[in-house]
C-alpha cells in the first residue's frame, strides 16, 4: 500500500545491469532477489527494514527506463544504501536526484533559527560594546575621584560600576546562550550536507558537499535547497 512506501526518495540512472544488481542484493543483504531476475532486462525490486530503529529502504531498478530509486524514511539511511551499493558494484561516480520533503522543512526552520541567531549575536555584541565601555568610563571616574579624595563621589561611582558589571555579565550569558544555539542549529545544517553528500558518490559526493557550504556561507538558501535536491545534475547556481 502506499502507507508502506517511504516518502523520501533518492533517484539516480542505474549504472549497473540487472543481474549484477540482483547479485550484489543476495550478497549483501540474502534477499534472493536473483531469483526474480533472469537477464538485465529484467526489473529489480527490494523492500528492507531496519532492525535497529524500525525505518524502512525500498530499492526499484526498472530496465525499461534504465532508472533505479532508492526509497527510504530517512536521508542518512538512503545514504548508507547508495554508499554500500556504490562500493559493492564499483562504481567511480553517481549523481542523483533526492526527495525528502520531512528532512527539508526541517532544514528550512533550522536556517530561519540561525538568521535569529546570528542577528541576535550582532545585537548583543553592540550592546556589550557599550556596557563595556560604560564600565572603563566609570573606573576612570571612580579612581580620580579616589585621588581627589571626593569619597561620595567614589562611592557613587563604583556602585554604578558594580551594576555595570553585574549587567555586562548578565549580557555575557545571554552571548553564550545564543552562541551554543547557534552551534547547534549549524551543526545541523552541516549534518543534513553530509547526508545530502551521501546520496551520491565519487565527485558527485564532493560536488554537493563544497556547493552545499558555498552556498550557506553566501546564505543562498534556495541554492541550497537547489543543490540537496539535484546535487550535480544542476550546476546552474
């Protein structure tokens, strides 16, 4: 049924024939798909669950087409799927065309995360340029009234300059607050590229890893987005 399919889904033309296709499925996994398959005209089709966290792989080469589609719950599982079947059949270089409508929105909150972020870091690194430099002002002013022996004035005076620091510190947690978040999201960011990276091989894999971080360094984010889903089919950004 269609509740049984993964909506992800990572396509690519079949760089293998059938039967050797069929082949390297029994060895790896001994799902006896040979037996379905009598000559590379043949079509190739497999269903796979993982035991480890329940998610699920569907593999489908169709000869007519020459086409063949990895469909999978997550990226990071399609991934591992190409990248072990790259390596049992050989193959030097794979681009492909990827589909993970759940992953995606994901990525597209965690960069709208990051905008806030890094505007919110501009912002309070001004504001604690300020209190920092309210904080000199008023050790200079304390000190010449200490040596002018005005003691109100130096009391006052280093009173506000114990709530200036007392701020300055409160702003530095806020800073580091916002710093670790900020970690975090691009963290992610940079998680969903080595997944993205996985779902091709060779220097296609390489291809989409450089464009992905080019493209977030220069926050093109419909690049990005462009780039996880066609990887090197489409240079044009």
């Amino acid at each position: 049924t269609r509740d049984d399919i993964p909506a992800g889904s990572v396509s690519f033309a079949a760089a293998a024939g059938s039967v050797d296709v069929a082949r390297w499925l029994d060895n790896t996994f001994r799902c006896d798909a040979a037996k379905a398959v009598s000559d590379d005209k043949s079509d190739v089709r497999c269903a796979f669950l993982c035991l480890k966290d329940g998610s699920r792989v569907v593999f489908e080469q169709l000869s007519t087409s020459g086409t063949a589609c990895v469909r999978a719950d997550t990226m990071e599982r399609a991934g591992t799927f190409v990248d072990a079947m790259c390596v049992g059949l050989g193959i030097e270089n794979l681009d492909s065309e990827a589909d993970f409508p759940a992953e995606m929105d994901l990525l597209r909150e965690t960069l709208r995360v990051v905008d806030e972020r890094n505007a919110l870091r501009s912002k309070l690194a001004a504001e604690t340029a300020d209190t920092s430099n309210a904080v000199k002002a008023l050790i200079v002013h304390a000190e010449d009234s200490r040596i002018l022996r005005d003691f109100p004035g130096a009391t006052a005076a280093y009173g506000d300059l114990f709530d200036a620091n007392r701020e300055l510190m409160v702003e530095h947690s806020k800073r580091a607050e916002n710093h670790a978040e900020l970690l975090k999201s691009l963290k992610h960011v940079n998680q969903v590229i080595q997944r993205a990276s996985r779902l091709r091989y060779g220097a296609g894999a390489a291809w989409v890893v450089k464009a992905c971080r080019k493209a977030v360094k220069e926050n093109k984010t419909q690049a990005l987005f462009r780039i996880v889903a066609f990887g090197g089919a489409d240079k044009r950004g």
